[in-house]
C-alpha cells in the first residue's frame, strides 16, 4: 500500500472506528497530521475518538537533530511550544507527547546529552501543564547497537535518574505527569539470548531505583520488538512488580499495530479491525499480568 495522505488518514479511521476498542486503549497520541483530518463526513478524528471513549493527546516535539554535529542527537521544538500546547488543549487534546533519545555506545550517552536532553523535557513538562495537557515524559534508550542486558540497564537508570532530577528541579507537579519509557533489552545486534522473566526484572529494577511513587503511571513503548514478544514482556514485567506504586502500562505503535496494517493492506478494514482489537485485548491483559501465550 503507498504511504500517502489518503491512505494513511482511511487506515487510522479504522483504528479509530473498531468496535469497543475503548475497553483495551483509554488514550490515542495524533501526530499533527493526524489531529487535522476529518473523516468523509467531515467530523474531526478528535471527535471520532472522543465519541468511542477514547482521551485524545499530541505529540508536541518537532523531531531530532544532531547535537555539537555529533553522533547524538536531542529533540527540537521549544521555540513555539507554549503556543502550539494552547493551541492543542483548545482544539480538545489531554495530553501531550515528547521523545528524546539516547544511544548506547562506548563514549555514548554523554553527560552533555543527558543534562539537554532532561532539560528539554523538563521545559517541555512545565510548558505542557501550564496549558492543561497531561504531559508524557519520553526518554528511549534506543536498542541499536550490540551492548548486553546488563549495559542496557545501567544506561536506563542514569537517563531517568537525570530526568527526574530536571523534573524536579523545574517544579513538575510528577503527580500530573506520565513516564513512558523502554523496556530494558539487550541491543538489537546482541547474539545472546534473553528471557522474559530476564527482562522484566531488569526492567523493574532501573525503574525503582530512578522514578518517583508521586508518578501515577509508566507506559512502555515497544521499540521495535515484535508484537509478542512486547506483550509477553509487559505480562512478565506485571507478574514480579508486586507492591509498584505505578500503574504499569504500554503505549506501542509497531507492536500493537503491525498485523492489523498487514490484514488492512491484504483484506480490509473489517478484518484489520478484529486483528487490531485481539493485540489490544492482550496487551491489556498483560499490563494486568494475565496474558498467557494460549490467548494467541
């Protein structure tokens, strides 16, 4: 299928058209695209989602650039922020979104990268509040590279620890803020083998150590991994975090949606709907800790 306007906006009406899919997903983030499109009648998808129970957000940065012409990067768009945080609560979003990301090599992150990058998230939370949005708090520690289970962790830890000293330091009402994060996995070029349980516990572990109870909720985001292997993850994760003061959650793009593009592309909408809500109803149950692999 061609990725063009149309067929990206007829592929999200789907989404956001599929029968009790509120059940299993509370929230949506629009790509600013996406918060303009209309559906053949005219009505606005924000109003789509809102009508099938559904909190609409935003994303809020504008992308990333290289930082000093290195290797690394930071997120762009606080120059017009707290105009388009207004502007985006007044046309009936609740949240809003912010990725920043860290790439794990021998000389990466560095120290200047993890005090930008938790500065310009902190900016990006104050700003958001200010207008009324819930802000979501992204750092991704990216899974490119060979680095092991145990050099993922460590890096996890010290962006958040950075982060949520920003936070605080910029007087972030935490209780108003959500944290969506990675998973702490090996690096996509790793030729070891990892197991769930493995996963979860290290997962568990750096988030302990670096996020505050005052966070409500912590949502993980699927970099990359397959669809089953994010929900069995999030199940394990669920299973050992007894006594977490967060609720814990996902917010997956490829992860969540993968096999309903494929069945949209080959069979339609009908179809593509049902594979959507399947992946969403396991995933649901795994942020509860009662997804087994028998549901497939």
């Amino acid at each position: 299928m061609e990725n063009n306007v149309r067929n990206r906006r007829n592929y999200r009406y789907m989404l956001f058209t599929t029968p009790n899919i509120s059940q299993y997903i509370s929230g949506i983030i629009l790509h600013e695209e996406t918060f303009s499109q209309r559906d053949d009648a005219g009505k606005p998808f924000v109003d789509i989602i809102k009508e099938a129970g559904i909190l609409p957000g935003i994303k809020l940065d504008k992308g990333l650039e290289p930082f000093d012409g290195g290797i690394e990067y930071i997120t762009r768009g606080l120059d017009d922020l707290k105009e388009r945080a207004v502007y985006f609560k007044k046309g009936g979003c609740w949240f809003a979104k912010w990725r920043c990301v860290y790439k794990i090599s021998d000389v990466t992150p560095s120290r200047k990268v993890l005090e930008e990058n938790a500065r310009i998230l902190a900016q990006y939370a104050v700003s958001s509040q200010q207008a009324g949005l819930v802000p979501i708090i992204e750092p991704e520690v990216l899974s490119d590279g060979a680095h092991d289970l145990e050099k993922a962790e460590k890096v996890t830890e010290q962006v958040l620890a950075e982060v949520y000293k920003s936070l605080h330091d910029h007087g972030v009402y935490l209780e108003g803020t959500l944290l969506k994060t990675n998973m702490v996995v090996p690096g996509s070029k790793f030729t070891g083998k990892v197991g769930h349980d493995r996963t979860a516990k290290e997962t568990f572990r750096a988030l302990t150590r670096t996020v505050p109870a005052a966070v409500p909720g912590i949502v993980f985001l699927s970099g990359g991994q397959l669809e089953k292997d994010a929900t069995r993850n999030l199940n394990e994760i669920n299973k050992i975090a007894i006594n977490k003061p967060w609720k814990l959650s996902f917010s997956y793009g490829r992860a969540l949606q993968t096999s309903a593009l494929k069945e949209f592309t080959i069979n339609g909408s009908k179809e593509a709907q049902t594979t959507f809500r399947h992946r969403a109803k396991l995933n649901a149950l795994a942020a509860e800790g009662n997804y087994i692999d028998d549901l497939e």
